[in-house]
C-alpha cells in the first residue's frame, strides 16, 4: 500500500500511532513500527534526561523509522526539541505552537516534520513553517480534536493544502482508512484503537471499559486541563468538570508540573503571575489534568482520573496486538476497495 505519506516516512503502511502522553512509550512505538506503521514517542510530560531515555529505549527496540513529539504548549518542550535534535530523530511532530524553528533544525540533518492540526488556519501556517505532512485531527478524536468532524475537515483542509495529510480522530479500522485516503488524506492516526492493544501500557481495566462503550460515551469538555479534549464518560469526568478553581491553584499545582518537567519552577511561577486570569486558570486546569489523565490512565481510576477515549471506541470490541490490528485494517481497507466498486456500478 503506497501513498505519499508512505513514501516520504519510509513505512510500509500508512497507518501513524498518535503521540499519546503515557501511552505512546518505546514499547507501543516500536511495536508500530515494526509492523509497518509509524509510532510516535510522547514526550510532552517527560523531561530532557526521560526524553533522551525513551529515544534510546526506541531505538533499542526497533530499526525502523519512528517519530518524537514536542507539545510546545508545555513548560520545558524547548528542552526537549534540544534532545530530539541532537539525537537526530527521523521524523519529529510538533502540536499546539509555530514550528518554523523545529523544521529548519530537523531538516538540517535529513529530518522529517510532521505538524498536527485542528483548523485550516494552522494547517496552512504549518505548510508555511516547512512541514513535510500533517495530522489532521476531528472533532471524534479523543483527546485535543478540534471543532469540525473528520469527515468534514480533511476535505476542506486538502482543498487547500499542497503537502500530505494523516487523518486522525475517528479512524480504528480499514473502513475508515479508505474512507480517509477518499476523503484526500494519505493515511490515518489512531490513538483509541493503539491503546486499546495489547502492548499498550494502558491499565486493562481502562481496555475492558472502552471495549464496552458505545459512540455515546465521551464526553468534550474544557474543563479536564484547560483546553477541550474528549475523555470517557465516567464519574471522573464529571467531578472534574464540577471542580471549582482559581488563578492561586494555578500557583500552588505549577510546582508539580514544573518537577515533572525538570522546569524552574520559580520561572514558571513569575510566568503564571503575568499571564492574567484566563490564561493563569487555564494553567490550573493543566496541572489537574496531568493527575487525572496519569490516574486514568496507569491506574484505571475512574473516580479520581479520566481516560482520553475517541467516539470511535464504540465500534472497537476487542483488545488485539498491534501486528493484528495493522493487518486487519490493511486487509480490511482493500476490501473496502471492492465494496466501494460494487456500489459504483
């Protein structure tokens, strides 16, 4: 199966893991890639040393090309982008800020750049920067999807665009891979159907729960770490959305991000204290939802923690390996190719 994206990655198949904070590790990337995909590291809650750790962790574990995420949204990615650089990793994605520095750094040294994307606003900023492809994220998406169905945004973005898309947010089989590739994307990230494999790192209870939902069992909502992002409809969830919070919580909880990030904190705090309001809550938000996405997911709390799920849960019913899950949805989507045709008659 080629397409421009499986040209220009170097990869078998055009199926990307999403780069998911806890849940994209050495071991799920490196399973992806081996079995003809793209994994992609997640980097956004480690600091320099864990970053440089997992690179090497990857590299051990696969020959094959891989990708780095850099969540410039978060304290310490600058960090970061200095050890993915230096490491000269293969293919570098960047989210949630301008990424002209990142492509002119990782095309230094043959490189490639992938940007994510909600809008076509940032999709043409993207192609302006130098990215070599983007991801395209829905609204289905679980996590930060943006505010336009899939169905709608890849098309609207192809239109306009003249580098490669990747389609995320509502993809987890072969239907929805050709459905994409019709659509004018060249290939699909999945992040609720990797984590819901079995070398997902995810507890298993958070697997059992998310083969048992229906697509009516997220929830979008602001309220989990400031920004809107899908997660699964539990209790968690709600308490979080209940949760009451002011610009001092943003002050108090900043010290547990900026040591997980190896970031000063007292940097981080002066920062805080000049953002204003909106910006100072929206930081608050940030520091709960790091707990909670943690508890959720590597603990399967429900209670305290939530679990980033896409509306495409609902059709995904059983826990396969990553191989299993990469040949089905080939196999399926060639398929799809003969049903569209017997349609078309």
């Amino acid at each position: 199966m080629k397409t421009k994206i499986t040209e220009i990655l170097k990869i078998k198949y055009p199926i990307i893991l999403s780069g998911m904070s806890w849940i994209s590790t050495p071991e799920l990337v490196a399973a992806v890639s081996n079995a003809g995909g793209l994994g992609i590291l997640a980097t956004g809650v480690m600091n320099a040393d864990e970053t440089l750790e997992a690179i090497k962790k990857t590299r051990g574990l696969t020959k094959k090309p891989f990708a780095v995420n850099i969540t410039l949204y978060f304290p310490g990615a600058k960090e970061n982008a200095k050890v993915i650089f230096d490491q000269k990793v293969p293919v570098v994605n960047y989210a949630l800020g301008k990424g002209d520095w990142i492509c002119k750094a990782v095309h230094g040294y043959g490189g490639k750049v992938i940007a994510t994307v909600t809008t076509l606003k940032h999709a043409l900023a993207a192609q302006k920067d130098g990215a070599d492809a983007i991801i395209v994220t829905g609204h289905e998406a679980a996590g930060h999807g943006g505010d336009v169905t899939s169905m709608v945004l890849i098309p609207g973005i192809a239109d306009n665009i003249n580098i490669p898309i990747i389609a995320a947010g509502g993809f987890a089989d072969g239907r929805g891979l050709a459905s994409a590739l019709i659509l004018g994307a060249d290939g699909i990230s999945m992040g609720t159907r990797f984590m819901d494999s079995v070398e997902s790192p995810v507890h298993e209870n958070q697997k059992k729960a998310a083969n048992a939902t229906d697509v009516y069992s997220t929830i979008y909502t602001d309220k989990v770490d400031g920004m809107k992002a899908r997660v699964m409809k539990t209790a968690g969830a709600q308490r979080l959305i209940n949760k009451r919070l002011n610009p001092f919580s943003a002050l108090i909880r900043s010290r547990k991000i900026a040591k997980m990030l190896g970031f000063p904190w007292l940097k981080l705090a002066i920062g805080i204290m000049f953002m204003g309001y909106k910006k100072s809550m929206a930081m608050a938000r940030m520091a709960v939802g790091f707990d909670a996405f943690k508890a959720g997911t590597m603990d399967g709390d429900n209670n305290k923690g939530v679990l980033p799920i896409g509306q495409v849960a609902g059709i995904i019913t059983e826990t396969l390996t990553v191989k299993q899950i990469i040949e089905k949805t080939v196999k399926e989507a060639e398929k799809s190719r003969e049903v569209l045709a017997s349609k078309l008659k």
